[in-house]
C-alpha cells in the first residue's frame, strides 16, 4: 500500500470517528450568530444616537460661524432623532423576532427584514445628512453676504456657481466619509447575516 492510500484510510477512519453536527444543531447555530448580529446593530444603532445628541448639546453649526442658524433646522435635527429612534425600535423588534423564531423560513423571513431595515435606515441618515448639508453652508454663505436680499441682488453666475460647487463637494466628503464608517459598522454584520441566510437556504433545499 503507497503512502497516499494509506493516508485516505486513515483520514476516513479519523472522519468516522468525528461528531456529526444534527439539523437541529446547525439551526441553534445559525439562529445564534444571526440573534447575535442584530444585537450588535441595535447597540450600534444605540451608541450612534446618543454620539448624536451629544454634539447637537455641546456642538452647533452656527458656532464657529458666528450665524445663528434658523430653528427650523433645529426642528428638522429632533424630527430626525424621531426617525431614528423608530429605527432602534425596529432593530429591536428584529432581533426579538429573531431570537423567538423556531423554523428556518422565519428565520431566513427576519434576517430579509434585518437586512432591509439596515438598509433603509443607512439611506435615510445619509439622505438627511446630505440635504442639511447642503442647506446649511448656502445658509451661512448667504448670510455671510447681508441675507438673501442682498446676495440675489448682487449675486452672478460665478457667486451661484461657488456656492453650489462648496456645498456639493463637502457634503459628498462628508457623506463618504459617513459611509465608510457605515460599511465598517454595519457591512460587517451584513455580510455575516448573508452568510447565515446562504447557509439557512442550504438546509431549506
């Protein structure tokens, strides 16, 4: 007998005597990383919001500028807190709704919601940071002016075209650099509740 024969029947024997892992088993895995995945959203999602009321307490636009901004836009950074604060409640209910689910297409069904969620909810925090962006440097850029007034009176092309250019370019800076820090965070777990849900279909099929 060669050496390599006598490797596979070794190797076989050794297989033999290896624990094989029940349906049951890879399913309480699976449930388990998926659970665990969603947890860590939500307290992501936790930490997220309190680092944002934290600078919006102790950091204002308007404070290097020297320009009050309009409460209006006060008004629109609760509203969004609102919003968010409707997104850790679904994150929350994800992760109960997975933690509860005891057959792999409920499984599979929270993980598509999970993800969904996750989604939306990037979409929207970006979304918002964009046109508050945008909003506040033509804001202060016109009041830097003498008001609105003043610069549409005395405004040309080239004053449209800096304000515009200044406002578009650092709210793409600052969106992607949000979103770097997003597929950090969240594109981790992501990827991980991907994986779990190609390996759920698996035992489905």
């Amino acid at each position: 007998m060669d050496e390599l024969e006598f490797l596979k029947k070794d190797w076989q024997k050794k297989e033999k005597e290896l624990p094989k892992l029940s349906y049951e088993t890879i399913y309480a895995m699976m449930l388990k990383k998926s659970s665990s995945s969603i947890k860590w959203i939500f307290y992501i999602s936790l930490i997220e919001l309190g680092f944002g009321i934290l600078v919006g307490i102790f950091y204002h636009p308007s404070f290097e500028k020297g320009i009050p901004l309009p409460s209006i836009i006060d008004y629109v950074t609760y509203s969004s807190m609102l919003v968010t604060l409707y997104f850790i409640f679904r994150f929350y209910k994800n992760h109960k709704r997975v933690s509860t689910t005891s057959t792999v297409k409920g499984l599979l069904e929270s993980i598509i919601k999970a993800r969904r969620t996750v989604r939306q909810y990037i979409i929207f925090n970006l979304s918002f940071a964009g046109v508050l962006m945008i909003a506040c440097i033509i804001y202060i850029y016109v009041m830097q002016q003498g008001g609105w007034n003043s610069f549409v009176a005395n405004a040309d092309i080239k004053d449209y075209l800096i304000i515009f250019g200044v406002s578009i370019i650092s709210t793409v800076i600052i969106i992607g650099f949000f979103l770097g820090i997003y597929y950090l965070l969240y594109g981790i777990l992501m990827r991980r509740l991907k994986r779990n849900y190609n390996e759920l279909k698996k035992m489905e099929v």
